[in-house]
C-alpha cells in the first residue's frame, strides 16, 4: 500500500523553484547589455512568475495524495529531495547570491538552459502527485519549460 505523501510540499518546492528562475533572469535582464538577450531573459522572469502563481493556485486546492503504488516513501522522498538538491539554481546558492550572479551570455544561456532542464525533469515527476484534474496545469508549465529550452539553445547558437 502506497503511503500518503503531502503533494502541496511538492508544490511548495515548485513555488520556490520558479521564484529562484525568476530572481535569476531578473539578475541576468540587469547585467546582460545584449538587447535580444535582455528581452528574452525579461520574458523568462515574467514566465517563472506565471508559473509561480499556477503553483500557488495548485497548492490552494491539492491537500494530500497517495503515492504511486511503485513508490517507497522514503526512498521517494529522498529522490524528490535529490532533484531538488541537484537542480542548478538550488546548486547555485541562496536568493542572495543568485541575485549577484555575474558571467558571459554564453555562461548565462548555458546555466539558464541547465535551470530549464532540471525544472523539467522535477515537474514530470511532480506531476504524479497531483489529482488527475490538477496535470493539466503541471502539463502546461512543462511544455512551456521545454519551449523555454529551445529559445535559450537558439539564442546560444547566435
């Protein structure tokens, strides 16, 4: 029998994910000095805090879910906590420090792009916990991460 997992701490680190995108392309609009870099990093801000407010929304109505049948909660939780831990923007520090970030584009594209992935690979993952009404939403952010992705491999190839 499955265990029961709290989904709204899934969302809560969702929450914390997207803030920490945002406070990074935040930091990479007020350093970068490449207009069509400035704008696609201002557009990335304004996406990271769209998908903030979906997960507030989420965590709003989502209480508690059970874990998939193949799942071992501890093991699960210590995975979850792992992607968490390994995610680029988790890697690179607190708030604080993600605020004082300095590199070349190409280091900004490059930990961007990383930033993007990880967030990906978390939410195909979170989207398991949430009620089957809920994927829709978790979905949408995915897509959106992925498109995210190819804009910023785009923008490295110029």
């Amino acid at each position: 029998m499955a265990g029961i997992f709290k989904a709204t701490d899934i969302l809560l680190a969702a929450q914390e994910v997207e803030t920490r995108g945002e406070v990074f392309y935040n930091r990479l609009v007020e350093t970068t000095t490449e207009p069509k870099l400035k704008d696609l990093f201002s557009f990335l801000a304004k996406e990271e805090t769209k998908h903030r407010e979906i997960f507030a929304k989420l965590y709003e109505r989502v209480g508690q879910v059970e874990l998939p049948a193949w799942a071992e909660e501890d093991e699960y939780v210590d995975y979850l906590k792992y992607l968490l831990d390994s995610h680029t923007l988790f890697r690179l520090g607190d708030v604080a420090h993600l605020k004082s970030f300095m590199g070349t584009p190409e280091e900004a594209i490059e930990t961007a792009m990383g930033f993007e992935k990880d967030t990906i690979m978390f939410f195909l993952e979170m989207r398991e916990f949430v009620p089957e009404g809920e994927k829709k939403y978790v979905q949408d952010c995915i897509d959106e991460e992925r498109s995210h992705l190819r804009l910023l491999a785009g923008m490295l190839k110029k």
